[in-house]
C-alpha cells in the first residue's frame, strides 16, 4: 500500500539523520545529532528510576520503570535500537513508558555499551548480564521472577533475538516471551527490502551498512549467531515470540525471516506486518494511529505471555 497519509507527513518533517554526508561523521557527531528532544509529554507511569549494576566491564546504566497498581509485577527487560552506535535511556523513554502501561510489567531499560568503542560482543554480553541481574533482583524490585520478557527495537530487537538464545545456551534465566520490533537478524544486505526500501524511508542500506562496520570487529564476527541470529543453526528451546515488522523497511525481510524460522523451530510465533509505515514507526504513536495500534498489540501479547 501507499505510504500511510500520518507517517508520510512525518516523514517528509524529519530531518536527514543518515542522509548523504551523515556516514562520513564520526559516530559521536552522529549519537548528537540524533538526540532529539520529546515532541509531547511522555506517558506517566508510577515510578522511574535510574541506577547502575556491576556489568561485564564496569557499572552498567539502567532505569527502571513501575506501573500502577500492586506487585509483584510481571518483568520486561528492555533493548533500545540505534544500530550499536547510537541512542540510549533517553532516546527510548517513551517507548519504555508505553510498553509500561501496555504490558502492566515492569520494565528496566538496559544502557548497553556502543560501538565502535565496544565492537561485538560487548553489547549482547551487557544485555544477557542485566536481564541476569534483573531475574535475581526481581523481589527487591517488586517484579516476579517466574514471568519475564525481553523486549527491543531495531539493533534491540536483534539483542532480544540474541539474549534469549544465549539463556538458552546457557541455562537460564527462564523467559516467558520475546518481542522483536523490527529487528536487525542478518548481516546481509541482498534482501528483496533492501532493494526496495534502501534509500527514501528514513534508514537507509548505506546506514545499515555503516552500523555493521562499527559494530564488528571483523566481517567473519557477522555469521556468528550472537551478532546474526537468523545464522543460528537451531532456534529450537526458546521462547514464544511476537515479530513486528514495517512496509518500507529495508530489515523488513530479515525480520520475517527470523519469524518464520522460529515457527518452523516449533517457537509459537505471531508475526505482525504493518503496511504504510517505515522503520521506527513503533515509537511515533503519539502522531501515528499504526504505531498506536502495534503499541497495543505488543502489550496485549505480553500480558497474554504473563497471564494477565
């Protein structure tokens, strides 16, 4: 289908965060400019807080934010997007908000380290370490261990895909679900999507490509299956999950992909493609009726995996 009238309009006032001259920066230059200030007043939840727990190399930034109501509260353990390079807490606290008071979970948000200070796998490592963290916290958070969640956007949608099959590899922690928002599966760049959505709609195949270089340290690291997930030989054992993917979204196919190998793995799996809107849509739904609506499914899938 077209592009939706909303996200249209949005598109056409965004500015060219990966346009032409923007991949010859350097990655700070690029983490500022992408740093943009909230358009309207993020959703209210209970509490927020912001704290730091021993990571792999040193203290490792979270916030943690409370719904209402009574706990124990169902645990959602949360990974921004930005490519590994850029974003952090803040870029995400709407998303996290939401995701709040759509899910009725708790959620702690994870300041994972960025490249390319910190090629792969500090990222994934930082991730595994936090979610490990916030399952043995989860009592003193007010959070319930037996019901946990990862949950990310973009490069956190892969760091979902990739933590979960590290607990698996590893023998814990238990998780009740994975949601995957538009995830980055795939160190390739050949996919039908690609092809058609690599330049125009926002992120484009030249950024993507520009992310992979600073994340890894050598190309070979792109087949292993804690960078790449789809190049996972058995995604049997992992939890179910629900996959979100955009129309004119150059990940689009690679997000699929994931999806239907899950499902062939025996992983129940929903897959929800929304026609009309480009990556990072997911984030938009203050101005986006799509972006509304997947906020809703995502959270209505969630409390479904907590029993709520």
């Amino acid at each position: 289908m077209p592009l939706d009238p909303q996200m249209k309009a949005i598109l056409d006032a965004m500015p060219p965060l990966f346009g032409e001259g923007v991949m010859e920066m350097d990655p700070a230059q690029v983490r500022e400019m992408s740093r943009q200030p909230a358009v309207v007043p993020p959703q209210p939840v209970a509490a927020v807080e912001d704290r730091s727990i021993p990571g792999p190399a040193g203290e490792l930034p979270l916030r943690i934010y409370t719904p209402e109501g009574d706990g124990p509260h169902p645990l959602l353990v949360f990974f921004h997007g930005g490519g590994f390079v850029i974003c952090d807490l803040d870029s995400h606290d709407g998303t996290c908000r939401a995701l709040c008071n759509a899910s009725r979970a708790l959620v702690v948000s994870v300041d994972y380290r960025l490249a390319p200070e910190h090629k792969f796998p500090a990222a994934p490592e930082d991730c595994y370490a936090a979610t490990c963290w916030a399952v043995d916290n989860a009592a003193s958070l007010g959070a319930d261990p037996r019901r946990v969640a990862l949950a990310g956007d973009s490069a956190g949608g892969n760091l979902t895909a990739v933590v979960a099959l590290m607990a698996r590899d590893r023998g814990g922690p238990a998780l009740s679900h994975q949601l995957l928002i538009y995830p980055v599966t795939d160190h390739a760049f050949d996919t039908p999507s690609y092809v058609q959505n690599g330049e125009g709609y926002m992120l484009t195949t030249d950024a993507m490509r520009w992310f992979w270089g600073h994340y890894l340290a050598n190309e070979s690291d792109g087949r292993d299956p804690y960078a790449s997930p789809l190049a996972a030989e058995d995604l049997s054992g992992l939890p179910p999950a629900s996959v979100i993917t955009a129309e004119y979204d150059p990940l689009r196919d690679e997000g699929e992909a994931y999806a239907r190998r899950l499902a062939d793995a025996g992983v129940p799996t929903e897959l929800r493609r929304y026609d009309g809107v480009i990556h990072g849509f997911f984030g938009m739904a203050a101005a986006l009726g799509a972006a509304a609506e997947a906020v809703d499914w995502a959270g209505g899938r969630l409390r479904a995996a907590y029993g709520l």
